[in-house]
C-alpha cells in the first residue's frame, strides 16, 4: 500500500492505493475528513493541528488496512515551501522542521510531509512530498509585477492542476508536453493557472489578482491595506487572518461552506446572492485573463477541486467563458492519485526524486 495525506484548510484526505508496479495502482480507500471552523480555530497556528491531524490519519489506517497488508510508502501534499522543480521530494528531518517552523507562508499543506513523515517512520518506510504548491514554472515575462521590489512568483496547487491536465491530454490524445490550457482549481483557496507545454507558466497567485474564494480574500486595493497595516488598530496576525483563513466569503456571511452560500443564493438571500455572484465574476475574470497568456489559443479550461461539485457554480462559470473554448469539469481533487502514481514511479526507479533543501 501506499498512503497518501492531503491536508487542506478545512479537511484532511486520507487514501490506500493497492500498487503492484508504476502501471497498476488502483484506490482500496479513501476518505474525506471535513473539519469544522471550530475545530480549526482552536489552534493559535497551523503547525499546532499536527497532532490532531495524526490521529485522524492513524484512525483512518487502523480503520482501513488489513492484517496482510503494509505500508511502502507515504506521500503527502507538499506545503509552501521555497521555489522548486516539479516532482517528488524526499522527506526529511530538515524538511518537517522547514514545513512546520519556517514555511514560506503558514497553511495546512505544510503539514503534509510532517503527517507523513510521522507515519512512514512508524512503518520504517520512506515518505515523499510531490508537486507542492512552491512549484515555479514561470517564464521570465510572468515575474515582472511593475515595481522591481517585489517581483511575482508562483503559489499553486500544483498537484491537481498538473494531474487533471494529463488526464485531459490523455483524452485528448495529446502530448501533455504539447497541450496548452487554462486549469481553476477551486476549493477553498484557488488557482487559476495556465498550461503550457507541460510547464504551469502563470497563474494568479493568492493574493494577487486573484478571486476571492471561501477563505481568501484575493486580490484587494493595495492602498486601504496599507493604511489598515499602519493605523495602529490591526496587528500583523489580525491582518493576515483577514487576508487569509477569514477572508473572502467567509468575512462577508461568516461561512466557507459553499453549499450553504449556494443555498443562500437560491432562497434570494440577498446579501448571498451579490457575493455568490461577485465570486463567480472574478473567477471568470481570472480564467480570461490566464487565457490571454496563451494568446485565446488554448486546448480547453478545466475546472476543478471541491466547488466544481457544484452544477450551479460550474454552469454560472461556463456562462462567462464558454466562448474562450471547451470547458472539461473533473470535480473533487485528483490530488490523492497523483501522489500515489509519483511515488510509485519513484519505487519502481522508473522516476528520481529531489532531496531537501532543493536548489532550483
């Protein structure tokens, strides 16, 4: 078996993959465990939910594996770390200290090669990280940001984008080398990313131009924000938060729960329905702005991640951008999968795998 952990901001992905070689990897279980605001907010940072989030996972496998089965390996979701190559990283004590003490910024990915470290030890296997969110692909053009202080740089789910694309080049019959797309994962963070070539050239970042999502407060005017950061009434945590954890939708209806916003929306809710609307108009801004990198000519826009359950959410998008070219929906994360089929690659030598600290 091989265990993957996905660990988001509101919920942790838990998955065993039967693996005989690279080329037969098949899903013996999977669960989704959703975590509740309050359960999250008890934690002063992200780092102190590691070992609640452990003992999610280790119930998950006591629950799930056979007598007559074993662990190979871990993989988990890759946190924000410095820039780095595409692929698979090898966990070690350097890297768990750098995710859980010094990440770039503090989210719950970081805690993915901590879980699986944790658990690879108690199994004396290896675990890995593949295609975190640090992935920094961007061509030199995309990194100009208009003041030579603070250049752009890449933060994307990395791991669902590029595993959703090579589905679709695989039912394209494409190269996934040669395919050209717009990708929006959308869950409760977004990325709004553009393929190219098999490479993720640009892509909105979080708190860039990007759309509001449940949690996240994207793209907002820079100069009120800079006021609010010297008026003396927010802390730097304070500010964080906003931007961050209790942004978005979240400080307009005080719920992350898009279902509950939708449903809102449907009952005339008006409030609901402006920011619900509001969401969707930024998104479909993105999604046109990432197709202009490709020059509107693309092989089609995927969208992707937990909110793409949505019929409504996926028809108010297509609405927007259906004239950009075909639109592909694989809803949920792929994300469990594309770990389990990297490492395995990684087990098999059929694929090497990267050490901390990575020098791009």
């Amino acid at each position: 078996m091989i265990l993957t952990i996905n660990p988001g901001a509101t919920s942790t992905k838990c998955a065993l993959y039967k693996v005989k070689n690279s080329s037969d990897i098949k899903l013996f279980s999977e669960k989704v465990i959703n975590h509740s605001d309050d359960d999250i907010m008890k934690f002063n940072k992200v780092a102190d939910q590691i070992d609640y989030r452990e003992e999610i996972v280790r119930n998950f496998i006591k629950t799930n594996i056979g007598e007559n089965e074993t662990i190979t390996a871990c993989a988990g979701r890759g946190g924000m770390l410095t820039p780095v190559p595409s692929g698979a990283i090898k966990v070690n004590h350097e890297l768990v200290d750098f995710c859980l003490n010094d990440p770039v910024y503090h989210h719950a990915s970081n805690l993915g090669a901590p879980l699986a470290f944790r658990i690879a030890k108690s199994y004396g296997v290896d675990a890995f990280i593949v295609d975190p969110v640090a992935v920094d692909e961007f061509s030199e053009v995309a990194r100009i940001s208009g003041c030579k202080d603070f250049p752009r740089f890449s933060f994307v789910h990395a791991l669902n984008i590029r595993a959703t694309a090579r589905k679709l080049a695989v039912k394209l019959n494409k190269d996934f080398n040669e395919i050209k797309l717009v990708v929006a994962h959308l869950g409760g963070g977004f990325s709004i990313a553009v393929i190219n070539e098999g490479k993720i050239v640009d892509n909105d970042n979080r708190m860039e131009g990007a759309a509001f999502t449940p949690e996240r407060a994207g793209g907002i005017p820079p100069i009120p924000l800079v006021e609010a950061c010297f008026s003396g009434d927010y802390s730097k945590e304070e500010i964080l938060k906003m931007l961050y954890g209790q942004g978005g939708v979240y400080s307009y209806l005080e719920t992350k729960d898009m279902r509950e916003v939708v449903s809102m929306a449907e009952e005339k809710n008006k409030n609901a329905e402006l920011i619900y609307n509001a969401m969707i108009y930024q998104i479909g801004k993105q999604i046109s702005a990432m197709a202009s990198v490709l020059k509107f000519n693309l092989d089609g826009i995927i969208l992707t991640g937990g909110i793409a359950h949505s019929d409504k959410v996926v028809n108010d998008i297509k609405n927007r951008v259906n004239k950009l070219g075909p639109i592909f929906v694989y809803p949920g994360s792929n994300e469990n999968e594309a770990l389990a089929a990297t490492v395995s690659r990684v087990l098999d030598e059929r694929e090497e795998y990267l050490t901390w600290p990575v020098k791009k």
